[in-house]
C-alpha cells in the first residue's frame, strides 16, 4: 500500500478553518490502495497560535524538509499576512519551490498567495486571493493583470491552486480532484433535504443491517 503525503506551513495567525475539510477528508478518506499522512512544518518545534488562539506544534522544521516527499503543500490563510511575508526564514524555505521541475500540487488559500508572491513562486501565475485591493496595490511583488476575480484558480501549468478565504469547501474539493479523488460538487455541503428527519435517517450503524443496505 502506497503512502502519499501532505504538507501544511505553520505560522502566527494561521486559519485552520480554511484547510481543515482538507486535511480532514485526506487523512480520513483513505483510498483501498493508500495512506495520506500530514506533516506540519514552520521554522521552530514551538506553539503557534492560530487566528482562533489554538496552539499548533509543527511536527517538522524548515531544514527536514523535501518537497519532493509530498504530493501537496497546503497554504492556510493568516489573519496578519504583513507580518508572515517579512519572515526570511520562510521565505528561503519557500524558494525551492520556485524553480522545481516536478514540484507538489500548491493550494494556497485566502491571503496565503502573497507569500507565495513575495517568495517569486507567483510570477507569470494566474491567482486569486482574498487580500485588499490596497495590498495588492502596495507591493511590486504582485502581477496584478494575472489575477482572476474567481473564488477558485488553478493554473495548470504552474500546478498552483488559489482560492478566496470564503471558498473554502471548493478549495477543498478541488485540490482533493486534482490529487486524483474522486469526490462530487456536494461534497461537504451539509444536510442533503430540509429537515424534518425520520429517526431512522439519523440512527447511524458501523455494521448496517441487512434491511438497511437495500
């Protein structure tokens, strides 16, 4: 059994809210002939706290990392993403991805894609975020004729995904199609009819009985 790996950069102010039906459906929807795992990863094995105060410890450090080890890096969006585009360490970790001939699926969401930007991985990229116009407008880095005014953006020749915070679910179900799930628009959609339900909808069995399977 095959195992295949995700990636998820770690840092202060980071949405959890907005990778998390991801990382939920790749580690828990395991195919018959795999086994996703998550690595996490920032620049130091401390707490980081996300936009929500949770407390996150990265399994991994910067200089552990290959890129070639994972099928995706995931991007979460920060709530300050001035203050994470200064970092330097991230940044040259981030580098390598610049110029990799075969790298991973990058899914960045919200207002992630100006690190991507600032690290040069955005050039000649059609993206979309969720950054103010204001900040697009402040800083060189951004090629604004390439962004897209769409929820989601993949670029297939860059094999670079990006999606406005608010596109979560399609953010998720994308990036899941394009490391060969196979899964429908609905997915994470919630209730499938109004309410009420019968109690016999919602009586839930691990082992269905035989009357339950037709």
């Amino acid at each position: 059994m095959a195992t295949k790996k995700a990636l998820v950069l770690l840092y202060t102010g980071m949405s959890l809210s907005e990778i998390n039906l991801l990382t939920n459906y790749l580690t828990i929807h395991q195919p018959d002939d795999q086994i996703w795992t998550i690595d996490t990863v920032a620049a130091e094995k401390i707490p980081y706290a996300t936009e929500d105060q949770f407390l996150v410890t990265p399994t991994k450090i910067f200089s552990e990392i290959d890129f070639s080890d994972y099928e995706i890096i995931i991007f979460p969006g920060i709530i300050n993403p001035y203050l994470v585009a200064e970092d330097k360490q991230l940044l040259q970790f981030l580098q390598p991805l610049k110029t990799m001939s075969n790298r991973p699926l990058i899914s960045a969401i919200s207002s992630s894609p100006m690190l991507l930007a600032k690290a040069g991985i955005l050039e000649d990229v059609t993206f979309t975020s969720g950054l103010f116009e204001e900040t697009l407008d402040e800083f060189s880095f951004f090629q604004k004729e390439n962004i897209l005014r769409q929820p989601l953006v993949y670029d297939a020749q860059a094999h670079i995904l990006t999606a406005i915070g608010f596109a979560f679910r399609e953010f998720a179900i994308e990036s899941a199609k394009l490391l060969g799930f196979e899964l429908p628009e609905t997915k994470f959609t919630g209730p499938r009819k109004a309410p009420p339900y019968t109690a016999d909808e919602l009586t839930f069995y691990r082992n269905p009985p035989q009357d339950h399977l037709s």
